[in-house]
C-alpha cells in the first residue's frame, strides 16, 4: 500500500470504529489528553444515564508513567460518586 492508501484505510476505519461507538452508547466521546498543549493520548469515555464507561485510554509510548493517566481516571471516579452513577 501506498502512504495515501494507508492513510485513507486508517482514516475510514477509524471514522467507522466512531459511528459504531456513537450508535451503541449514547454518551460516547472521544477526548484527546494534552500536556503543555501537546497531544499525548486519547481518552475514549460513554457518559450514560447510570454509569460512566472507560472504552480506552492512550497515553503514547515516552509519555507514560508520568503520573497524566491517574488523574484522568480518578477524576471520573469522583465524577461518577458526585452523580450517583457506576463506574
């Protein structure tokens, strides 16, 4: 494959992957994790009615085990606590 060939097949499969997440949870979105306005990461979370699902969570490769992924997820814990949903 060509680099155009392999960027179009990411770009439609990630564009798929979005579309089916959408349809099966209503409160899916994809975040993107900054540092120092940098993009390191990917947050992928379902805000439902009664819970809040972590689908995934991406930290790239030499920005790990810098402590950036434990606030993310402890602070949708506590966002869950604060509004009577699981986790």
């Amino acid at each position: 494959m060509s680099d155009s060939q392999k960027e179009a097949f990411l770009t439609a499969q990630f564009s798929a992957q979005q579309r089916h997440l959408r349809r099966l949870l209503s409160g899916f979105r994809t975040q993107i994790i900054l540092s120092d306005e940098e993009p390191i990461g990917r947050l992928y979370v379902a805000r439902e009615t009664d819970e809040i699902k972590v689908l995934d969570i991406t930290i790239f490769a030499g920005k790990q085990r810098r402590g950036i992924g434990t606030p993310i997820i402890k602070g949708l814990m506590q966002e869950a606590e604060g509004s009577g949903r699981a986790f």
